[in-house]
C-alpha cells in the first residue's frame, strides 16, 4: 500500500474535532484543580465491589464537553484496582505547546506491514529534521489492523506460540517494538504516536508511563472504568486481565510504535499465545467489562469504537499538551 505514504501537505479536516482538541490542549492547566479524574487518579484505598447500574429507561449515551459522548449511569469498580499509582501531576508533561499532525484512520483496517512502513518512513524524515524547528511536530495515527499476531524482540517463539509457527492460523508479523506477542484486529483500537520524548523531557520508562496514564483516564473519563498499572508490568489492566498492551521503540530520541487497547476485539485469537508473555493474567475488552456489567445489555460497536477514540486522543492532547492538525485520509 505505497499511498500510505503521509502527504507532504497539512489540511484540517473534520474542523468540530480540531477545535474541540486544541481547546483541550489550550484548557489543560486550568481543569487540573476541578476535573473529576483527577480525583479518581490519586493514590486511594482499595475499592469495594460495587454492581453497575444502568436505569431501564435512561439512555445510555450523553453529551459530554466538546461534543464528546459519554456513557451515562455507569458505575463500575474492581475490587483492589486504584486508577493511579501518583498523582496526576507527575504524569503532566512540563514542556512548551507543540503541534502533532493527526491522521484518523481510526475506522479503517490497515496491514500491520504497510502501518509500520509508514512509521519507518515518518521516522526517517524526522531523524533528517534533527535540530530543526521541525523536528518538534509530532504524528499520531490511529488505525484498526487485520487480524495478525504481533512479534516483538523479545518473542520466543517456542515458549510465546502455542502453536507451530509453519502452520499458523494467522499472519505472523515480527515487528521492531519491544516487547513479546500479542494480537491485533479488528475492534481493536491502535495508536502509534511518533514522538520526539527528548522535547517532552522524558526517557522511555517516564514516556510508557505516560501512555498508561493516558488509557486509564481515558478509560475513566468516557466509560466510567477503574483501570490501574501492575507493577514490573507494562500495559493497563481491569482487575487481572490486560485491556491495553503497550510496545515501542526509540532511535535517536524518536519514540513509535505505541498503544492497542481492546475495545470490541474478538479475543478469542489470544487463547493460541501467552499475550505479552504472561501466562497467569488474562486479556479482555471494554465490550466485555461493559456487557457484563449491565446486565448483557447491547452497545453499538461502532458508537463504542468512535467513544474510546475521541477520548483517548483527548486525554493525550492534554497529558503532552499538544494541538493537533488533522491531515487528510492517505
């Protein structure tokens, strides 16, 4: 796919979505002392159990800040899941307002082949850029992938695959990131932020924090979900089971890959791996916590899909304070 290649152009698109963002950036500092999550992201006690509740005749879905959706008479709690590990406000990035080109693909289903050749190629252009103004323009693309199983350096195949790898029942992909296997597909939600961490004052290990924090506000801000870290563990987790996986790579201070987060994913293709080599924790999607908890109650896939975007690529607008300029669709 050679059109993914990301046009030389910039053009804002879907202006409603523009807007809202950078009013988010903009507004960041001064919703800190009122925002509810920022509450729901200090260190607390451990929660009791607490049963969802969903009226009959409410309707689940309500306007939220910016046009945004949220879903509405949604209380769910895990017991012993803390949202955060600290405060909020050592996850704000202290650096000066940059731009980050956006490309929302976010419905679409991209190869994870043809989705990394675009991050290499994005990469190599900014490596270039070093030292110039434009080295400090951010990318975020946000994708869908066809059903592959993802192989980081750290994979073992014998120990990773719980089955022959000359016979798989998917494609098998052996990525540049770190990590060890997971599973992509559709309904699930991947976003690969190509970042320059040196100007946002981070190393790696504060980057992948920072990628967490994002998922569980987001997480928390839309659907009402209690997410947490694990400690020693990269990724975010509902109670036992995994909802994000995270996986990067850094070169000369440009961070890529990035996020998956489960959002009506068939995980049924995780049962043929150790996902991330953990064999005692288990995976599941937003669509799995929400079905449960209200009672098997139907929600739009789509809808769902459209919630968790918007709010994700808020809450990363805010945490790296950045404004966002949409590109067209390559």
């Amino acid at each position: 796919m050679a059109a993914l290649a990301p046009p030389p152009y910039c053009c804002r698109v879907c202006p409603h979505r523009a807007s809202h963002f950078s009013e988010a950036a903009a507004s960041a500092r001064s919703r800190k002392a009122t925002s509810p999550r920022i509450a729901a992201a200090l260190p607390t006690a451990a929660a009791p159990a607490v049963d969802a509740v969903l009226p009959p005749r409410a309707p689940p879905w309500v306007a939220t800040r910016g046009g945004g959706r949220h879903l509405a008479n949604f209380v769910l709690a895990v017991p012993g899941c803390v949202p955060s590990v600290a405060p909020i406000s050592c996850y704000h990035i202290d650096s000066v307002s940059s731009t980050c080109e956006c490309f929302d693909l976010h419905r679409e289903i991209v190869p994870i082949a043809d989705a990394c050749a675009w991050q290499h190629s994005v990469v190599a252009k900014r490596r270039g850029l070093k030292n110039t103004c434009e080295d400090r323009s951010d990318t975020l693309i946000a994708l869908q992938h066809s059903p592959v199983y993802s192989l980081g350096s750290a994979t073992r195949v014998e120990e990773d695959l719980l089955f022959d790898a000359e016979n798989a029942p998917l494609e098998l992909y052996r990525a540049d990131r770190g990590g060890k296997v997971t599973y992509h597909g559709p309904g699930q939600l991947v976003v690969y932020p190509i970042l320059n961490i040196r100007s946002h004052k981070m190393d790696h290990h504060r980057y992948l924090r920072s990628l967490e924090e994002v998922i569980i506000r987001a997480l928390k801000s839309v659907f009402s979900i209690n997410a947490s870290r694990v400690e020693g563990l990269t990724g975010v987790w509902v109670g036992e089971k995994k909802v994000a996986a995270i996986g990067i790579r850094v070169v000369s201070g440009i961070a890529y890959h990035g996020l998956a987060l489960n959002v009506t994913t068939d995980l049924t293709p995780f049962e043929m791996i150790v996902p991330c080599g953990i064999k005692d924790r288990g995976v599941c999607s937003i669509k799995e916590i929400l079905h449960k908890a209200s009672n098997r109650r139907e929600i739009d896939d789509t809808s769902m899909m459209d919630m968790a975007y918007d709010s994700l690529i808020e809450e990363f607008t805010e945490l790296f304070d950045l404004s966002l300029e949409f590109r067209p669709q390559p």
